[in-house]
C-alpha cells in the first residue's frame, strides 16, 4: 500500500550538516535510536507534515576514544556499546547497574544521547551518568537576524543538564549533546538500586545511586548520590553528598534516623512533583544502600 | 522513500514513508506475521524479529533504517536448526510458550542461547554438560529473568526457559557448534 507520506527525513553525515539543517529547519524533531519517539501513541501514521533529522549517520556521534583518564563515547553510541567498550574502564558495580537497564535487544537501540536528552523522563542510565560524575558536551547553535550561525560547545556535569522536576533544560532545537565523558574510577564503589519498571509505565519508579571512595578511617571520600523518579523529579543534591561526608561509617541507628529526617525533609521541597508513594520508596531504598555501605566497610 | 531490502530471503523493493514501523510493513509483506503487536514500545515483546542478524523489536524500527537490510521472521527462523532444538527442548522440560506469544517467545530464546554461547566463549570455558547454573561466573544469575523483561507475556516459568536455555546450548555443543 502507498501512503502519501506526510513526512521529511533528513539525514546529515557530519556536525556541519547537522547544524545547518538545525537552522534551516528549526521545527524538525531529531531522532536518535527512535525508542521513545516510536513508543509515542500518535508516532504513525501521522495526521499532519511533520520533519525529522536523524542522527544515525552523524560520524562525529559515532566516535569512541579512550584515556587513562576517562572514556569518551560520542552520544550516538547505544547502551549496548557502552557496555562492549567500558568493560574495562567502568567499575564492575557500574557495569552491572548498566547492564540491568534492560533486555539486549532494547539495549542495543537505546542510544546514551536520546536517554540523556528526554525532554521529560530521567532513566536508570541519566543517573548511574550523574553519579559517576560524567560529562556530556552540548553544542549550542544561536542565529542572530542574517548573521552566521554561532557555535560554541561546553562540557558540563549529567546532574546539571536537568531541573529538579527531571526537565531536560536544553531541549530547544539550538542545543545537540554531541559526546559523553565517563571518568575512569576503578577504586570507587558504586550502589545501584531501584524499583518499579520503567518501560511498563511506572509513575512510582525511583532508583538511587551512590558512588564514593573508602578512605581507611571508615570515613567516606568523594561520595555522589542520585535518586530519580522518571517523570516526576530527579534529585542529585551536593549538600546531601557533604552530609553524607561529614557522617562515620558503619552507621549508627541514630545516623540512620538522621538521613531519613534530611531527606524527608527535603525531597519534597526539591522534587515537589514526587508522590507520597516514591518519597517512602526513595527513603527505603536510601536506607537500604546505607546498610550495603555498613557491610561493605564492616567486611573490609 | 524506496526501501531495498530481504524479507525472509526473498528480495523486496518497498515504498513506505519513512517513519513507518517495520511491523506494519511486515504484517503488510509476511502474511503470518503476527499482528497482534500494536503496543508502542511499551514491552509486549509480540514483534520481535531478526534484521541484519540483530534481535530487535520490529514496532521500535522505522523503514528509514531498512534499505538494505537482511530482515528475518519467525517464518524462515523456524526452518532453522536453532529452532528445531528450542522445539526439542520446549518437549523435553515440557513446557511452551502460548500461542499468542509463541513465535517471538521462540526467537528470544534464541537470542539468549546466542548470548550465552558467546559469553562462554570469552570466558573460554566451553565445555560439553555445564549447566546453565555452573555459568554463573560469566553470566549474572538473574540474566535470563532481564532479558525476558522485554516480553510481557508470562505464560512461562522463568525456571522452565532456564532449562530449555541450557538443554539447547547443550544440544548445539554436543554437535560441537557445527549448526551455527
């Protein structure tokens, strides 16, 4: 059967190209690996013209590069190659929270830049990225009146890409996240918990990571924690980080109580958009990786 | 868009929109190809399908991805000697999937019995009559669980596509993998 298609697609080979179809055509959605546009109900057939620029044909998007530092894979790169190239840079923690995002085959569709840049859902991937302290290099495009277009790039830190409700802040059609950087931290640890499902619709999903360094005095070094609650909020909070810090582990009951009291306290205030349901989850699984600290330092 | 591409081994010119789901286009093209698979990605696992030698959900591949691609359904995969020993082994633990499932139930099954063959072959300890428990230092002990995620339908035990993972992967090392 013929359509008359009420589609465009165009699909550019480098970032040059990429950029000068942004500009000609700043109404066009771009599409990645296509997951979450094609689970969208009214994705086909369409009822008006709609324009598409896919990103799979990018060679600049599709560039892995490696340091004893850290690993740079270009935001074309689905989850599933994450996972072939860092097998070696990535912690074995980090790795298998990676590889428990989901099945194979969805894993290798997802790519790191379209999870990253949802305009309104904070995956499992979005905050593993946080935790580990990676970056990502946006590429902003600005056009002003007849002038040529200004390009300029910037790394900034995963956490700093989203709000506090879990909104990408840079889904205008002037803004492209071109590279992901994943520092190499092999003596860190990592924990990695979550509940709810993702792709069966979960408004009560939340999952929490934490990353840190053991120091010798049981004091932990360095620490990140993120917790995300998909389409309600995402919370990666420095001041908890320096709470956590400041606390001598293994944890006492009383320290315990402590991090229920702060995050209680200011989960809601932060992501006002979670449910009582995913504050009490948040909170168990908080607790519940607090203990897997406890053992990790009582069996040191 | 004009679309050249293999469905099932034989050689198809297509002109599709290019943000059509392949499963439309295969329930159009393939006339057993179930059509029970509208779910939008949201993890009914009722179209999966094999494109280019890739396990991937047909209603999460858009035609633009498909010229030139080499797309196999459970129609020319069931002639194939995988499947026959999926067959057998679904026999042997006596279990099955159901009917509404049964074709991309069979075909995950077969990406996991892959899966499992390569990861023993990294760690290089393929050896005829481990069992899929004795693999648990290549593979995580809940792996066949995930990968099943991807499929909602429960009309099967994981235990039992535990069982029939290990018997295949026995079978196909018993004939020393000759039948890749």
């Amino acid at each position: 059967m013929e359509y008359i298609s009420k589609v465009t697609l165009d699909r550019p080979r480098t970032l040059a190209e990429l950029t000068s179809m942004l500009i000609e055509k700043p109404e066009s959605e771009l599409i990645a690996g296509g997951t979450h546009i094609m689970s969208r109900p009214d994705y086909f057939p369409k009822s008006d013209f709609h324009s598409y620029i896919s990103l799979d044909k990018v060679q600049e998007l599709h560039r892995v590069s490696h340091t004893d530092k850290f690993l740079e894979l270009g935001s074309m790169q689905t989850i599933q190659n994450l996972l072939n190239t860092a097998s070696t840079t990535l912690s074995p923690d980090v790795y298998n929270a990676i590889s428990r995002i989901t099945s194979t085959p969805l894993k290798s569709k997802i790519t790191i830049g379209g999870s990253l840049c949802l305009a309104d859902s904070r995956t499992t991937l979005c905050s593993i990225l946080a935790a580990v302290k990676a970056e990502a290099d946006v590429r902003f495009i600005t056009v002003k009146g007849d002038k040529k277009a200004k390009i300029h790039s910037r790394w900034m830190p995963v956490y700093k890409l989203y709000d506090s409700n879990g909104r990408y802040l840079y889904s205008d059609a002037n803004t492209v996240l071109t590279r992901i950087r994943i520092p190499s931290a092999p003596n860190s640890t990592f924990i990695y918990d979550r509940v709810g499902s993702i792709t069966n619709g979960s408004d009560h999903f939340v999952s929490v990571t934490i990353e840190f360094t053991l120091g010798q005095t049981s004091i932990i070094t360095n620490p990140s924690f993120c917790l995300s609650f998909l389409k309600n909020g995402f919370y990666f909070v420095q001041g908890f980080d320096s709470f956590l810090s400041a606390l001598k582990f293994p944890l006492e009951s009383e320290d315990k109580k402590k991090i229920a009291l702060f995050l209680s306290k200011h989960l809601p205030r932060e992501c006002p958009a979670i449910t009582p349901l995913q504050l009490e989850r948040a909170l168990r699984l908080t607790l519940n990786a607090t203990e897997k600290v406890n053992r990790l330092i009582m069996d040191q | 868009m004009k679309i050249q591409c293999v469905i099932d081994g034989e050689e198809k010119v297509l002109s599709e929109s290019p943000d059509k789901p392949l499963h439309k286009i295969l329930s159009e093209q393939v006339p057993s190809f179930s059509v029970n698979n509208n779910c939008l990605g949201s993890s009914c696992g009722n179209c999966l399908v094999i494109v280019n030698g890739a396990y991937t959900l047909a209603c999460l591949t858009p035609a633009f991805k498909l010229d030139g691609a080499n797309i196999q359904t459970y129609e020319s995969f069931s002639k194939t000697r995988l499947a026959r020993d999926i067959f057998r082994a679904y026999t042997e633990v006596g279990s099955h999937p159901c009917s509404q499932c049964y074709a991309s139930k069979t075909l995950l099954i077969a990406s996991i019995v892959l899966m499992v063959e390569k990861a023993d072959e990294l760690a290089g300890i393929l050896q005829a009559g481990r069992n899929l428990y004795q693999r648990k230092s290549v593979l995580d002990e809940n792996f066949v669980k995930q990968e099943m995620r991807i499929h909602k339908c429960v009309c099967m035990e994981i235990s039992h596509i535990e069982k029939i993972v290990a018997l295949v992967c026995e079978y196909r090392q018993r004939s020393n993998g000759i039948y890749k």
